[in-house]
C-alpha cells in the first residue's frame, strides 16, 4: 500500500477540544513542581548548577545515540584541553552539544528565544550543532548512495536522502519541506494555550522524529528542541532538569523511549481513533509517557540540588578531603551566598586571615572553589571528578544497548 505522502500524515498534531484528564493533570503538576526547583540556592550557585546540567544532558543525548562520553572528557574540551586522540572527536561533539544548548539558555534568558518549532529555529539548531562537529560525524553512510556529507541546516531533499528507520517509512526527500511547513504552521498553534504549549513539546518530539528532515541527527536536534521548548512553556525550572536523562533511562526500564516511540507511529485503529492519520490513543500513550519522564526528572533534580541536602553532602565530601571543619563551614556560606569577597573568609572560619587564605587556596586547589583572578570573590565549584559524592546517580556509565528508531 502506497504511503500517504500529503503533509497531513502527521495528524494528529494536538489535542483538540477537551484535553484528557490525566495530561492535564500532568501538565499542572509540571508547571508546579519544576517551579520550585532550586528554591533557596543562590543566583550564583544556580548558574553553576546549571551548567553541570547541560553538561549532563548533553551526556545522555548523546548516549542515546550509542556515543559513550565520559564526562572528564566533556568537562576538558569545554576548557580547551588537550584530549586523547581516541576520545578527542566524541568530546567535542559533546562540546558542540553542550554549546548550543547554552546559546539557547542565553536567549531564554535574554527574551530573544523564539518558537522552536519554526523551520528557522530548527535549521539553526542542525546548522549550529554540526557547523561545530568534529569532520569524523559530518559524514554518513546512506544505503545505496555511500558515504554523504552533512550539510548544516539543512533538510532531505535529494534522492540520495531517502532514509528508513527501523520499520518507519519517513516521508519522501522532496516532500519533506512541505512536511515541515506544515509542522511550523500546526505546532505554532501550540503556542496560544499553556496547557498546549506543554503537552506539544511531547508531540512535537515525536512528530518531528516521524518525518525525519535531516539526514542525520535528527534525535539530538528534537531533544535540544524539547528543552527549547520547556523554556518557552515555563518548565525549564531555571535549567535545573533533564528531558535527555529521562528518556535515556525511562520509567522503569532503558528501552521504554525506543518502544514509545515505535508506539506513536501506529496509524489510526478505527473510527474510535481519532481522525488523523496517526492513532490518537498511541499518541496520548506516548505524551502520558514523555510528561511522567518530565515529572520524575524535575522530582530528581528537586531533591539531588535541595539546598539543605546539597550543603550537608559537600560538607561530608569536604571535610573526607581536606579534615578542617572550618573548610566545611566555608564552603556552606560560598553555596548559601554565591560568593565570597576573600577578605570575609577570616570572619567565616574565625580565624586569622593567613589562616582563612591558606584554607581558600587549598579548596580552590581541591576544585571547590573557583574565581576569575586570585584576587576577585570565591564562588562554588562542582568538579566532576566528584559527581558521584555530591549528585549521587546524576550520570550513569552503563551503556544503553537500544537506541530510538531515529
């Protein structure tokens, strides 16, 4: 049987008319909870935080696609480091990830963060993510067309780019602009009710995935648009939580987002199914299934970055590094205060300012502490070479065995 090649197969795109209850409900709870997280800790101690949590999104994103980074790596080529040739090219990757994911922060931030379902923001995403990619994963091997460079940005639109994707038959190259037209203009729609604005970043995701518009990255790119999106629909709970770690590990188990995915792509059962082309119930299951990985990781991230809890596990790490009690105290007024003038670490610690800079000097050498000059404020610091003491399961070294059918 022919496929259905008009743009329409994507439907449905949205919920339209009453939302069922359960995805309503969701969607409260998220906009709830991802509200309150880091409630408490400083601006300062945020954005440091934040930046761990790219660094651990991009980690997950890219295992997903069966690219094992050790974040060490990430960490080093994000500093310009020397890397080792066998892991220079995954690293940065994982940097070029982790950079375009700060571009969209900055523009959140800023207000200049625009929808990112448009064609426009999709194709920079593409373009700003493989413009920074090492030459060994600008190429791909097509099934009978061998090996092809990746253009930046831009869509399928040659014979040469007609992809398959596990059983999924995405739509033809020539006709994928118009599929992504047509995208632009339904998902837009989203943006004019808060309880769709949320519940589409779950549709989007995977309708984005069903038409397949470039000839690689395609998973990455709807993870980085996913987070767009949070931002946009007031989710983003200040950068604080993970879509990619979610789907990576699931509810319960590591294939769940290969299986939902599959799921989503079922056509209509009958005339109880809604009226797309797509089953409207395995897209309810799907947007259930995203929306609970949404609320689990905002739960995780609630608790791993809890100020209280937060200060007593550096405290613990602190005082097995370094002994002094009093480099532990330090070190909880830098997390509760953001920073630190170097002269008031005397009166922190009560003791003599020789004394107090020896104890700062030593943190900084530990990686607990950071400044931009030896003479500028302290602020805090979360090494990764510490992770697993201070973010207990943040990362996790296992391999994913499945990717998604994209």
């Amino acid at each position: 049987m022919a496929l259905i090649e008009a743009p329409s197969r994507i439907e449905p795109c949205l919920f339209e008319g009453d939302l069922p209850s359960a995805l309503a409900d969701l969607s409260v709870d998220l906009q709830r909870e991802s509200a309150e997280l880091g409630k408490g800790l400083h601006p300062d101690s945020l954005l440091e935080l934040a930046d761990l949590v790219r660094v651990m999104n991009c980690y997950y994103s890219n295992l997903i696609e069966g690219h094992n980074t050790r974040p060490r790596d990430i960490e080093a080529a994000l500093k310009g480091a020397e890397l080792a040739p066998e892991r220079r090219a995954l690293a940065l990757e994982a940097r070029a990830h982790v950079e375009v994911q700060r571009e969209i922060d900055r523009r959140h931030t800023t207000g200049e963060l625009t929808q990112p379902t448009t064609i426009a923001f999709i194709r920079w995403l593409h373009a700003s993510f493989y413009d920074a990619m090492p030459g060994e994963f600008r190429r791909v091997e097509m099934p009978g067309a061998g090996t092809i460079e990746i253009e930046p940005g831009e869509f399928r639109s040659r014979p040469e780019h007609e992809v398959a994707v596990g059983r999924h038959q995405p739509p033809s190259s020539y006709r994928v602009a118009d599929f992504m037209g047509y995208f632009e203009r339904r998902f837009g729609a989203a943006e004019k009710q808060s309880a769709q604005r949320i519940l589409s970043i779950a549709t989007a995701h995977h309708r984005f995935n069903f038409i397949h518009p470039f000839i690689d990255g395609n998973g990455r790119v709807s993870r980085l648009m996913s987070h767009a999106m949070g931002l946009r629909a007031g989710i983003g709970g200040g950068g604080l939580w993970s879509v990619s770690r979610g789907l990576a590990r699931g509810l319960k188990e590591r294939g769940e987002y290969k299986q939902m995915m599959d799921h989503a792509d079922s056509p209509r059962q009958g005339d109880l199914d809604g009226r797309g082309n797509l089953s409207q119930a395995a897209l309810t299951d799907f947007t259930k299934w995203f929306l609970e990985v949404c609320l689990d990781q905002v739960r995780f991230s609630s608790t791993m970055f809890d100020l209280e809890r937060l200060e007593e596990r550096y405290r613990a790490l602190v005082q097995d590094m370094h002994g002094d009690r009093r480099a532990a105290n330090l070190i909880s007024a830098v997390i509760r205060y953001g920073s630190l003038q170097r002269g008031a670490a005397a009166l922190v610690v009560k003791t003599s300012e020789r004394t107090a800079r020896s104890i700062l000097g030593e943190l900084a050498d530990l990686g607990f502490l950071k400044s931009n000059s030896p003479k500028t404020p302290v602020r805090i610091a979360f090494p990764l070479d510490y992770r697993e003491r201070l973010f207990p399961n943040l990362f996790s070294d296992a391999e994913i065995a499945d990717r998604p059918p994209r």
